[in-house]
C-alpha cells in the first residue's frame, strides 16, 4: 500500500495542532444557515451605499476588486520590488499547448525553481487544484489533467511548518493601513499514540475524516504504519477547512513590527485596498518581528475573515468578526468609488462567479 505522498511531521511542535479538536460552531452551521445572516447585511449594506456590486472596486487594479474571478497573477504582476521580494518565486504555462520536456524544465530553470514544487490553478479558490509535484512526470500528469486554454501558476514550494492568512485594510483617504485579523492554518494531520496505525487515527479524528472519498482531494495512506507517540504525520499540502484543516485566531501575533512590513507590501502593490495575504513562515517569533516569512498567495475582497472559524470563537463573536469586514469592505469600496472607480455590475459579477465555479470541478484533485 503506497504512502501518503503528502504526509510529513512538522518541523515545529509549537504550530502543531493538538491531536483531536472539535470542530467550530460556524463549521457545525450548514453553509447556507451561514450565508443567510452575511447576505441579509450584504443587502443593507447595498441599499445604504447604493450598490450590490460595490465591493468591486476595493482594489481597483484587480478584476472584480477580487472579489471573484481573479486570477493569482493579477497580484503577483501587480507587485513592486518590496513585495517581489517577499512572496514565493513562481512562472506561469497555459495547460494544453504541447510544451516539450525540455523546453518545460528551462521555463524552470530561467525561473529560478526546482522540484518539488507546488502547481495550482491561476483562478481558484479553498486550494482546489494545489498539488506538490515531486518531479517532472507528476508535473506532467497535472498538466495533462487541467482545463485546457487555462493557466497554470507554478510555485516553489514552502516547507516551513506554519501558515497564516493576514488580513489587511487601508482606507483610500489614509496613507498606512492595519492588520485587521490574522488566523493560524494548521494542516489536516492526525498525532501519533505509539499504539493506533494511521487506518485508525484518521477513523478517530472528525477532521482527518474531512479527507476521504472525496474526489476533489486526493491523500492515499499507508493504514498499516503505527506512528510514534507523538509524532504529527500531516496529511496534505494545504491546511483549507475542505480537507479537515483547522483555523485558530492569531491576534496576539499582530504586532507593530509585522503591521509595518505588511503595510509596506500593500502599498507596493499599485490600488491594493483590502485583502488576505496568506504566508509561510518558520516561527511565530519571527513572524511577529515583521520578518522570514514567504507569501504564497494574495486574495483581494472575497477573501474570508478565517479566524473566525476557531473553535474557541464562541458563535456570536464570529458573527461579529465577520460583519465588521463586510461592514470595512463596503466603506473602503465607497471611498474609491468617490475617487471616480465604478463597480461592475450584476450580471458580469454573477458570470464570473459561474465561470469559477465551474473551473474548480475541472480540476485535477488537490494532494
């Protein structure tokens, strides 16, 4: 029976996650339950600014505002020199023209990356289609299995052991901007107990559950392996909610030092407003101190306020966490259209919101 081709101990045991956590009151909610409370205040928010579709200019550069329809590389082109240098390197091919094996690994060479590394669709969401593409062949059968005509981002990949979603916002009128939430991605994993093997664990955690049978993800594991006690096998490349990821509130790491790094990210990014910028990093020390940490991808107004989905938020606060962004999103909308930027209107946003959607199912799974 092959190995999880994902799985892997985490090289910190300060951001492993303990070995059962119970689910959040918002993952316990149906979506659409969710969705009835956040698309009632959507509604008054749109008649009080006097637009559905005003969130779309939050970012004025970026198709929709991002938010939906946009692609990775909206961001990354968007980018000066300061953010350059901290996001993650990264090319681009379209998936169905015939590229030669060697024309493919000098695209690779000339950008500066070597395998592993981590292949995903250019318009995406919730990591479908992210996959770690060990070699030549793996990287091959991707791109034999994406959407032909459509684009393909191809990423070094990012072996440190924590993630994070830094939510960030500047109002148009206001030269710097802040950190209005930041949430602790823990990838779905099970801990060993020196006695379970692997069939087990998984069986024992609701989240790890999250993994099986699904066909937009794929995780094949050795059932059979007893890991050691206390050793956290992880089992996938992205730590989304999807595959039995876990959100925890990272507040009490936002400090001036990171506020002012981030700040200076954004603001190399020409219109960039209201956004998650999802990082990389080697220790919550350092992340603090504004610095060693490596961004992945950006998300512009469509992105969620994650944090909320801890399981420690009582359901209340969530709710609340979550209002205040849209609340925030339609004022720094509002302030850019009064600088002379006009939403898009309804239709082209819900033809966007089609196209997405039915890109995500074309997809080769996730790992």
């Amino acid at each position: 029976m092959p190995k999880c081709h994902a799985a892997e101990t985490f090289v910190n045991a300060s951001l492993a996650p303990a070995a059962v956590v119970p689910r959040s009151a918002l993952e316990r909610m149906p979506k659409w339950l969710i969705c009835v409370p956040l698309t009632l205040q959507w509604l008054w928010l749109a008649l009080r600014h006097g637009s559905s579709t005003l969130p779309s200019v939050a970012n004025p550069a970026i198709t929709a505002g991002g938010l939906v329809g946009e692609g990775k590389l909206e961001y990354f082109r968007a980018m000066g020199p300061v953010a350059q240098a901290a996001t993650a390197v990264h090319c681009a091919i379209d998936a169905g023209l015939a590229t030669p094996t060697m024309t493919l690994q000098q695209t690779l060479t000339n950008a500066g990356l070597a395998f592993p590394l981590i292949a995903k669709p250019d318009l995406g969401m919730c990591g479908h289609g992210v996959r770690l593409v060990a070699d030549a062949q793996a990287l091959d059968a991707y791109v034999s299995a994406f959407p032909a005509g459509h684009t393909i981002v191809l990423q070094e990949y990012l072996p440190h052991s924590g993630e994070a979603g830094i939510f960030y916002a500047r109002h148009p009128d206001q030269p710097q901007g802040e950190i209005i939430g930041l949430a602790l991605r823990h990838f779905p994993s099970v801990t060993g107990d020196g006695v379970s093997s692997m069939a087990q664990l998984v069986a024992a955690d609701p989240r790890a559950q999250r993994l099986l049978g699904r066909p937009d993800h794929e995780c094949v594991y050795d059932g059979r392996v007893v890991p050691p006690l206390g050793q956290v096998v992880r089992l996938a490349t992205i730590g989304s909610t999807r595959v039995g990821g876990l959100y925890r509130d990272g507040g009490r790491w936002i400090t001036p030092a990171l506020t002012a790094a981030i700040d200076a990210i954004a603001r190399d990014m020409p219109d960039f407003h209201f956004g998650r910028f999802d990082v990389r990093f080697a220790s919550l020390a350092e992340l603090g101190q504004g610095r060693a940490f490596k961004i992945m991808e950006v998300n512009g107004a469509g992105s969620e306020a994650i944090q909320a989905w801890d399981p420690d938020t009582p359901l209340r606060t969530a709710f609340r966490t979550i209002f205040a962004k849209q609340a925030l999103l339609f004022a720094v909308s509002a302030a850019n259209r009064r600088r002379g930027h006009r939403p898009i209107g309804l239709l082209r946003l819900a033809q966007l919101h089609g196209m997405q959607l039915q890109l995500l199912k074309r997809y080769p799974p996730s790992n």
